[in-house]
C-alpha cells in the first residue's frame, strides 16, 4: 500500500482532473484521492494530487497562488471562451503592439470577474457547464481575484491567426480564459484561449512533475519517491515545534499551553489580504511537530490563541504510537 502524500502530476491534454484522479486511484490501490485544484480538458500541466489522509489539508490550499503560460488567439469568440468550443463570431484584428500591452495592463492586482457559464463553478447547487449545456441561462454574480504579475512573452500580429502568448501569476478562483475574453473586449476584437499550461500551484512546479505514464509504469518504491509529505504545501502557515508531553496532550484533543520558544516561525500571508477571503483563523494557523531522538513527527495543524497561549488542534495526522516507535 502507498504511505500518503501528494504527487505532483504533469497533467496531458484531453483528461479531465477527475480522470488523473481515477488514474491514481488504479495505480494506488488507494480509494481516498482528491486533486487540489480544477484544470480544463485541454489544459496541461500541474496538478497536485492528495492520497490517503493527505487529502484532509485539501481545504488548506485556497491561498495558493498559481502560475500559467497562456495563448490567446485574437479575433475569436466562442461560447466557452475558448477554441475548443463553439465559434460565436470573428471579427478583423486592427490592433497595434502597444495597444495589446495597455489592454493586458488593467489586469493587475485586485480585479473583478465574471465566471464562464462553461466552468464547474455552482449556482442553486448546479455546475455552471449544465445549465450551459441544458441551453438555461443563470445570473453569475462577478468576484474579485487577484492577479500578481502578468508578463507578455510573444505578440504575433502577422499572418492569418494573431496571437497573444503571456504568463499569468494568480489567486485562486481566476480563470484564463476569461482574462482572454476580456482582454479581446477591450482591444474591440474579441480574443479567444487556444492553449494553457499550468506552471505551478503554491509550492509545485512543472519542473518537478511526473508524467502520468511514467506513474502508470512505476513500482511501489519509484512511486513513494515522488510523494511529497502532507506538510510539504502548507508553508504560509507558522511552524510549532512541541516536546513530547505537549504534543500527546494535544493528541488527545486538549488544549496545549504553549512555550514561546516552540514557535518556530509565524504565519505569512502577507498577499492574501488583497485578493480573497482568508479564513480569518488561517492567520494563526501552525503546522505542529514533535521532534526527539532525532526523528521528526508531523502532529497536524493547530490554530495559537495567542490572548490564552495556547494552541487547540484543527486536525491531526498522527497518533501516540508515532511518538514511540
């Protein structure tokens, strides 16, 4: 049986993050899988996904910037905002470098969206692509996301199809290609996303993803080489550190008075004030180990309560076992 962890997947094109997560499970043995973050059919690249009791920190994970290499084809709109669906209309494309480039310049920082009618956001407990598809129309309220950088690597402007090629870091909650659509609008065009690869999602890289063949093709022993402790992503959290009568007390659910010198390093959530609701306990969110006999034991996630010093368990990930072995 796999230990639990997360692996850091290289998504292909033409899978649904569903199916990469049925994948793992086949190739696993292991039933309890979950993704960290929707990717479209036609779009590549970084997926994480949880096994075992690694997908309790799922929820975890709503700061997590990501990163995206885009292309934007201009003079296109589709019903999905992107090629792979149904063509709306086309229009010439008289636009100049400069004029791309000031269009692409309003996105940044905290900025309003409107999500596609084809997402698998929910309204009235429904995903949005199944009214799209039933041919119904439902108000999608706008949301506020929060763009970090957006760089424009390629304006090709000549030749039968124009494109736009820029990386786009982001919160959570973004979506390409409604950016596309947007930046189409107001370069009086329209634009349309023809491809998308994600780089990275919080602490997960392209460059150190495995390819799901490669998964496929693995033993037990190159798999768990992969997995990356639970605790891996949660690095905007604090870090506690509790000696062992601490830690069994909060084991067994009790409140844990804390010694200053246990807390190792503090929350940082320095961005995620500007783009999204944070979970206000987040900010007092610490990721607890116990450390002795030169081994090292993640307990789980406690929030400090720093009026009464002390930290109370949110989940645990170990047992009293762990710290005798």
């Amino acid at each position: 049986m796999i230990s639990d962890g997360i692996l850091n997947i290289n998504k292909p094109q033409n899978m649904t993050s569903h199916d990469v997560v049925s994948a793992v499970r086949r190739i696993t043995g292991i039933k309890r899988v979950g993704h960290t973050g929707t990717l479209d059919p036609m779009a590549s690249g970084v997926l994480p996904v949880c096994i075992g009791r690694s997908t309790r920190i799922m929820e975890y994970l709503d700061a997590d910037m990501k990163v995206y290499r885009c292309s934007m084809l201009l003079g296109v709109e589709t019903d999905t905002q992107d090629i792979w669906g149904t063509e709306l209309r086309r229009s010439p494309v008289k636009v100049s470098e400069e004029e791309v480039r000031d269009a692409f310049s309003r996105f940044s920082g905290l900025i309003t969206q409107t999500p596609p009618m084809y997402s698998a956001l929910k309204v009235n407990g429904k995903k949005l692509y199944e009214y799209a598809r039933e041919g119904k129309t439902v108000e999608v309220k706008s949301r506020k996301v929060f763009i970090r950088s957006l760089d424009i690597e390629e304006i090709s402007l000549e030749g039968e199809e124009k494109t736009v090629t820029f990386t786009v870091e982001c919160s959570k909650g973004t979506y390409v290609r409604t950016l596309c659509r947007d930046a189409g609008e107001a370069l009086s065009c329209g634009g349309t996303l023809c491809a998308l690869e994600r780089l990275s999602s919080g602490i997960f890289t392209i460059g150190n993803a495995v390819d799901l063949e490669k998964l496929k093709n693995s033993g037990r022993e190159q798999i768990e080489s992969w997995l990356y402790p639970t605790y891996a992503p949660l690095v905007h959290f604090g870090r506690a550190e509790l000696e062992i009568p601490a830690a069994l007390r909060l084991l067994n659910g009790q409140p844990v008075d804390v010694d200053p010198c246990w807390l190792c390093r503090e929350p940082a959530f320095a961005d995620r004030d500007f783009y999204m609701p944070l979970r206000e306990e987040f900010r007092r969110a610490y990721t607890v180990f116990c450390r002795f006999a030169e081994k090292e034991v993640f307990l789980g996630v406690a929030f400090y309560n720093e009026k009464k010093n002390v930290l109370t368990a949110d989940k645990i990930f170990a047992s009293a076992a762990d710290l005798i072995r």
